[in-house]
C-alpha cells in the first residue's frame, strides 16, 4: 500500500479516536523509503512495529521494536511492557539500525531471480499472482488446494499467507498460497528440476 494511502487510512482513524498498529516484519525488503515510520512525526495515531527477521538471517536474536510519536509512546509504554534482550542482542540490534538500509544487495539478487522463478512455474502450468518484485516468495492461485498438493508430492512445501492461520475461512475463499524464492544458483537450479518432473508427469 502506497504511504499516502496508509497516511490516509491514519487520518481517518485518528477522527474517531483509534489508534493504527502497523506490522512491518516483511518490510524491510521495501527499503526505509516505504516504511509506515516516516508518517510518525506527523501523526498522534500510529505504532509501527519491525524486527531482525529472516532477512536479517538473525530470527533468533528475538529483537523487535515499536516506532511511535511522543503523543501516544507513553500508551505504549502502558500497554506492553518491553521485555528484556540479552546485551549481545541488543549491540547487534543497534549496530544494525545505524547501518540504515542493508539490504540493496539481497533485494537486487530477488529482482533477478524472481522472474525466472516464476517463468518455471508458469511453463509447469501453475498460476501465479501478481505481487511485488521485492518481496521473496511467489504467490499461486490454490483452489481445492490443487496446486498445494501438487508441488508437495514434488517435494516443493508451500507457505501459506498469515490470514490462513486466524482466518481458515477467508483463506479458502482467497485459495492462496505462496512459495519462498530460490535465491542461490544452486536452488534455483533444483527448484528447475523438480518443477521439469512435474512438466514430464503432465506430458505423460
């Protein structure tokens, strides 16, 4: 979502008195320019919330944080009490935040990947989803859960998106699925083969 769409969703709620929590723990593929956190200075409204994910391949430092204004910190504060991190953790944490963005290099590597992937599936006749280009995983149309049945006998697991889990009857309505980006010659390479198995079965 563009940020002056998400500005205008934070005005909004801001006229009835609410409050926007927003979840960027797949963000920070985007880059600081698409970040929710550069509307807090004009805002009362708004929580952002980012950690050292996967894209860090730090997911088990357990560090995450909350980006508020001034205004609403102490609500925060009130609400969710900070938990502690071990000091190692904690270094890391900063010593990454003051690197400011750390990612161009993996992001290029997905661009260029990114469209061979899905040049493979769609040649094994699998449906995929318009999604953006930085983003690591290529979403599939799964209705019956067809295709999720399909890619698993070919040894390929699919990941379903986070509504499946709190929302099982909205995700079989959506019928999506999505499957991480090969990013390593190597994968790529073995995700070709097995995804070729699946165009032999189909020829047979």
């Amino acid at each position: 979502m563009p940020l002056a769409a998400v500005a205008q969703v934070v005005r909004t709620a801001a006229d009835i008195g609410a409050v926007v929590i927003i979840d960027e723990a797949a963000a920070t593929y985007l880059g600081p320019h698409a970040s929710a956190a550069r509307l807090i200075p004009a805002t009362d409204n708004l929580v952002v919330l980012r950690g050292f994910t996967k894209a860090y391949s730090l997911g088990g430092m357990r560090v995450a944080f909350a980006v508020a204004s001034s205004a609403i910190a102490p609500r925060v504060r009130d609400l969710i009490s900070p938990l502690q991190v071990s000091e190692v953790s904690l270094t890391i944490a900063l010593t990454l935040l003051s690197e400011r963005d750390v990612f161009p290099e993996l992001v290029e590597r997905i661009r260029a990947m990114k469209p061979e992937a899905i040049a493979v599936l769609r040649a094994a006749n699998f449906e995929t989803l318009d999604g953006h280009r930085d983003l690591p995983w290529i979403a599939l149309r799964d209705s019956g859960a067809a295709t999720s049945r399909r890619l698993e006998a070919l040894g390929i697991r699919p990941l379903l998106p986070t509504t499946a889990r709190a929302f099982p009857d909205t995700f079989l309505e959506q019928a999506t699925i999505r499957v991480s980006l090969p990013l390593s010659e190597t994968r790529m390479q073995r995700f070709r083969e097995l995804l070729q198995l699946q165009d032999a079965r189909l020829r047979r």
